[in-house]
C-alpha cells in the first residue's frame, strides 16, 4: 500500500528484471493503479552508451513499463 507513485530501478539484469516484471502484474490488481495508473515506472542510470542502459531499456520494452532514463558523465 502506498500513498504515493512508486517505480523500479531497471538494469537489464536478471534480479531487476524479474522485480519489475512481478511488480508490473501485480500493479494491475491493486488500488495503487486506481490512483496512479495501471502503468509501471522503470529507471535506469548509467554512462551515456552503458549495457545497463540498453538492457534495462529492452527489458522496460518488453514489460511495457513507462521507462526513465538517466545518463550521467565521469565528469
């Protein structure tokens, strides 16, 4: 239960992937999607080119999550 929008961190790696699409179906059934949307939202930080960022983007394709992308430099 949650009074507020929620979402996932999205790697593209097995453990995260499996979170968010758990997390994805049981959204559908819950008042939380009521009142935030039936619509899960994934992030993914990382280097501007970085696999995880690929990865956690197919991944967020496939669930058909509302993704978030963050990219960030070493500066």
């Amino acid at each position: 239960m949650t009074d507020v929008p929620f979402g996932v961190l999205l790697s593209g790696g097995l453990d995260s992937s499996l979170v968010a699409s758990i997390t994805s179906r049981y959204l559908a059934t819950t008042k939380a999607a009521e009142q935030w949307g039936s619509k899960l939202h994934s992030f993914c930080v990382g280097l501007e080119g970085s696999p995880d960022l690929k990865a956690g983007k197919e991944v967020a394709d496939y669930l058909g999550t509302v993704h978030h992308e963050f990219t960030f430099t070493v500066q």
